[in-house]
C-alpha cells in the first residue's frame, strides 16, 4: 500500500488517552476485562502533524486483543495500514491468535475485519448490560437506532 507521506509511530500513554477521553470514555470494557490507556500498546498514523488514525492493543501469551481501532479519514486505507501494522507488531511478540470485540450495531466494524480475514467467532449475548454497570455511558441504542445489547467477537489466526 502507498503510504502517501504517513508515518508510523508509537503512540505513548497521554496520546491514547487523549483519544480515548475524547471517542470512548475511560475505561474501555472488553469480555472480562477493562483497560487504561497504560494497559496497551499502540500505534498512530500521522501526515505531519495530522494524525490520521489510532490502533491500540493488548498480547497476553499467544492471543492477542484489539482494544481500538480509530480512523479519523475514511476510506484512504488508514484502518488496513493500522490493522496490518498491529498484526505485525502482535505476531512479533508472540501472538498467534488476535480477537477485536464489536457492539451489535457496529455493522461497518463487522464487515471490515470479515474482508481482512477475521471471523465471526462468538456473540456474547446480552453482556452489554454488565458492562454498563462498570461504564454507564454506553449508549442503549447505537447507530440507526439499533438496541446496543451485545458484543461480537470477531478473530484471526495469525501465520
């Protein structure tokens, strides 16, 4: 992929925080877990002094986890640049399974990791309402107005 002047950097502790504070709220929730700016590792596309997108992940062992996955341009390939720079990272530490959890209304996170080689592997019926317990700003409905109520766990084995 042409990188058209991006660049790769790591992304420190205050960087992702920021990010998070502004498009997530803190903590992130996943299955089983929360996670702090200081739990990842990650990775920021940048034009200069524009970033472009965010990736953030965890590796425990052999399997790995996408926490977030932020693209600030659409479709320029800042996602796929991200994902296969995380891949890469997680393959070199070790990992050899990576997983990313989508709410049941993200339709559009669905469907890009499925055309990146990601499966559909398990849906964690009704989980959302526990997670609300530990974030309470989670939404009750998401995008077109679909109930948020359960996460999808979409994975990946990696070569």
């Amino acid at each position: 992929m042409q990188s058209l002047g991006w660049d790769l950097v790591r992304a420190d502790v205050d960087l992702i925080e920021r990010v998070w504070k502004e498009r997530w709220g803190l903590p992130l929730c996943s299955v089983g877990r929360t996670f702090m700016p200081r739990d990842v590792e990650g990775r920021a596309l940048v034009m200069g002094d524009r970033m472009l997108g965010l990736i953030t992940w965890v590796v425990n062992g052999s399997d790995a986890e996408i926490v977030t996955l932020d693209s600030f341009v659409e479709e320029r390939g800042v996602g796929t640049r991200l994902l296969t720079a995380a891949e890469e990272a997680i393959r070199t530490a070790g990992g050899k399974r990576v997983a990313t959890y989508a709410t049941n209304d993200n339709l559009h996170a669905l469907g890009f990791h499925l055309r990146r080689g990601y499966r559909l592997v398990k849906v964690h019926q009704g989980i959302v309402a526990e997670l609300r317990k530990i974030k309470p700003v989670i939404p009750e409905a998401g995008r077109s107005g679909i109930p948020i109520v359960d996460l999808w766990e979409i994975a990946k084995p990696l070569a």
